[in-house]
C-alpha cells in the first residue's frame, strides 16, 4: 500500500523505520513543527522528521492538520492507509476521509484501558501487572475505534514509564507493519472495543508528578517510576524543589515520620505513610543529577527534617 506515516516524538521512530522498511511504501510523513530544543533554544525537527528526511521522504509540518494547505496537499497524495503513531494533534473528519482504509492509530495500551494521551504512565501509576499496545481504527472520538490487534507486555516491578515505553515502540512497531500487510491482504477485519473496561490516561501534569510523603511506599514508588522521565517526579527540601529517581522500597523498616530523611551507610532513607523507601538518583535545583548519598553529604540534613515540607 501507498501510506502516510504520522508521528513526532522519539517513540515513534521504531514504527517509522519498520514501516519504511516494509513492502509499503511511505509516500510522505505528517509530524508536529519544529520546536525550539536544547539550551539555546534552537529549532529543531522532530526524531520522525529526522528520520524521513534521511530516507528521502516528504515532510508534512502543518501547524494544525485542519489546515486548508495541508488537507489540499493529503488529497493529492491520495494515500491508501494512514499508520499514527504518538502524532500529538487531532486528525479532523476531513483528513481522516481521505485514506481509502482510514487511519490506523498505534496506542500504547490494551484498549479500551487507558484511552488518552499517558496510558504507559497511568498504567504503571495504577500497578498494573499487563500492559501491551494495539492497533485500532482511527476515529473521532478519544481512542473509541475498532481494533485490529493487539500485544501485551508485563510491567516489571521496578519499571519507569521511560522502561516500558521503549518495550512497547519495539513490539508495536511490528504490530503495526503486520496490521497493514493483513489490511492491504484483507485477512484483518477491526473489532469493536469491549463496552466495560474504560478507563482514561490523560496527561500527566507537573503537579501530579509531587510525591506525597503520607502515602503508602508502594505509592511513593509508582508516582515516582510513572512520572520517568516526563513529567519527573519531585518533591521539595529546605524550599528548593528536588527532582526524584526511582527510589527502593524497603520492608518491616518504618518509624520515621512521612518525609523524614536520615543518611545511613547503607543508604539515603525517606519516610512515607507505611514504610520508608532508599532514595536512589535526586536533581537538585539547577544542579545535575546525583547519587543520593552525594547529595545527602552536601546538604547534610538535621534531625528531623522533611522533605515536602
């Protein structure tokens, strides 16, 4: 089939090679406008458009896919399936016509769990044991179209977001390539999503990712695993924020008070709501990230103080 690939973040970029590298042919790419990046703020491509210019695809960077320039431009490509993967903007009725097998949206997570933009993030916030990725119809409503197929994937107890993320951009990608061979054969028919089940994932913001030291350990854990590396998880001490790595938890160790930090030889522990968790990397304000004893060792805490406080 002719295709147009649509993505942006990095994510995405295992989907885009196994794609090029498919019996499809990848007419153009669609992905969201250079955006100033790293400390001068320069304006860079997207990992996607990076990856297409190298293979010598046309680039679509339309600041809204609605925009009359870029639905001309779809019309005469004429593309015969449109793979979405982590694209970061809505397709509006008028693109998603086009494709004569619409728009087929790669999501990471089993549908209908965890509709919306985080599913990783909030899955792993949850504790969930499984997670996977699917393939599904594009449609208008939030991540509500049929579904082609699906992987799953175990969520480890010490995985980040970040961890099981890039599990997922592996597996998915070739999900994906599969779901458009049995597309264009016509062995591959959607299915509609289960009516029970929903649940929604949408984005993380920076106050979600502040720990609450009077939570359960197991708690503290997911927030800070969920929230790496984006939003990163934080916390405060002595009124700078600190940013947190995941931590370890312990077992049958407590006695300190929620956010309370004592440095030992075997560790920097912090206090929660049941028992206390080893710090493991921390950022402080406009500092790299460190090892928490090093950290310990330069701000050298009293007795009794808290972090959040």
């Amino acid at each position: 089939m002719r295709v147009l690939f649509a993505g942006t973040p990095e994510v995405a970029v295992p989907s885009l090679r196994a794609v090029l590298g498919s019996r499809h042919e990848v007419i153009a790419v669609l992905t969201r406008p250079d955006a100033p990046a790293g400390r001068g703020r320069r304006l860079t491509p997207s990992p996607v458009a990076e990856i297409a210019a190298e293979a010598g695809v046309e680039v679509l960077k339309p600041v809204k896919p609605r925009d009359p320039e870029f639905l001309a431009r779809l019309g005469e490509l004429a593309p015969d399936c449109a793979p979405i993967v982590a694209y970061g903007g809505l397709i509006p009725k008028a693109a998603l016509d086009v494709p004569k097998h619409g728009w087929v949206n790669l999501h990471f997570s089993l549908l209908p769990a965890w509709r919306g933009a985080a599913p990783v993030q909030h899955a792993v916030l949850a504790g969930d044991d499984i997670t996977g990725a699917c393939t599904f119809q594009l449609e208008e409503g939030l991540d509500t179209g049929p579904v082609y197929g699906l992987v799953t994937e175990e969520i480890r107890p010490t995985d980040t977001s970040g961890d099981l993320l890039h599990r997922l951009s592996l597996s998915g990608a070739e999900l994906l390539v599969r779901t458009l061979d049995g597309i264009e054969d016509g062995s591959l028919r959607p299915e509609p999503q289960p009516a029970d089940g929903v649940s929604l994932a949408p984005k993380l913001t920076v106050d979600d990712a502040q720990v609450d030291w009077t939570a359960p350990a197991m708690r503290v854990d997911r927030v800070v695993r969920g929230c790496t590396p984006a939003p990163g998880a934080w916390t405060t001490f002595r009124g700078e924020r600190l940013k947190l790595r995941p931590v370890q938890l312990e077992r049958g160790r407590d006695g300190l008070a929620p956010g309370e930090v004592v440095v030992e030889k075997s560790g920097v522990r912090a206090g929660t709501g049941s028992h206390a968790v080893v710090l493991g990397e921390v950022q402080p304000q406009g500092k790299k990230p460190m090892p928490a004893a090093d950290w310990a060792r330069g701000v050298r805490p009293e007795p009794g103080e808290r972090l959040g406080a």
